[in-house]
C-alpha cells in the first residue's frame, strides 16, 4: 500500500469534535462498554486471565475505523469524487497508530503483571503508563524516521 508521507503527520483538528455526530460517539461508547461487559462475563467464568485478554481488545477501533471510512468517503463525495480507497487508506493509518499504542500496552501489561505485587498499585500505574507512553511514542518516532 502507498501512503502518503504528509497523511501520517499527528495533528490536533478541533473541527472534528463538532464534524462528529452524538449518535457516532454513542456507538464509540456501546461497542467499548459491550467489549468491557463480555470481558466482565468472561472473569465471572473462567477467571481473570483470560477475561484480561478481552479488555486488551481495542474496544473502540472497530468503530472509529468505519467511522474515519465513511467520513473520508463522504468529504470525497461532496467534491465529485468516489473516496472508497482514501478512506479505506486513512482508516488503515490509524490502525498502525492503535498498533503502535498496543505495543505500548504490552509495556504496560508485563510491568503491572510484575510490579504490582510488590509495590503500591498507585506507584505501578504511574511508572506503567510512563512506560506505555515511552514505548508507543518512541515506536511513532522510529517509523517516522525510517519510513
């Protein structure tokens, strides 16, 4: 796939809160609630570890990527064009950014699983979430420099 280099730039867009829709954030906040209740039914069942695998899902890809598609399809439409394959393009460069904040996770995952037994859990999140942000930061920063 060809990308290109100025889609993957980070930029803060405040248009977009107003450009989103309250029905497009209630569907943000079901899917995450639904993935959090299964994963709650699954710890009641078979125990913690294995509903700790669902909770790691990311709950709302799903819906900020068909999201992200139809409104690259619909801002293409609305200048004459057809916008199937922007939109699937764009939604695919958030995919590698929530990929990048999933290695970050791991970081998080594997310090809590070894620290929290031993330290405060308040001290845990701490160096754990400066870990997730160290790792999905410095993965974003090396794809930069390289690609």
């Amino acid at each position: 796939m060809s990308v290109d280099r100025h889609l993957l730039n980070i930029q803060v867009d405040a248009r977009a809160v107003r450009r989103t829709r309250p029905h497009e954030y209630l569907l943000r906040f079901v899917f995450g609630g639904l993935i959090t209740a299964i994963a709650g039914l699954i710890a009641m069942w078979k125990g913690p570890v294995l509903a700790g695998l669902f909770l790691a899902f990311p709950a709302i890809l799903p819906a900020q990527a068909t999201l992200i598609e139809k409104h690259e399809i619909q801002r293409k439409h609305r200048a004459g064009l057809h916008g199937t394959m922007r939109g699937r393009t764009i939604a695919s460069i958030d995919a590698i950014g929530a990929s990048m904040g999933s290695l970050g996770l791991i970081a998080f995952g594997a310090i809590t699983w070894k620290m929290l037994p031993h330290f405060p859990a308040w001290l845990v999140l701490a160096v754990a979430s400066i870990a997730w942000f160290s790792v999905a930061f410095t993965t974003w920063w090396l794809r930069k420099k390289l690609w």
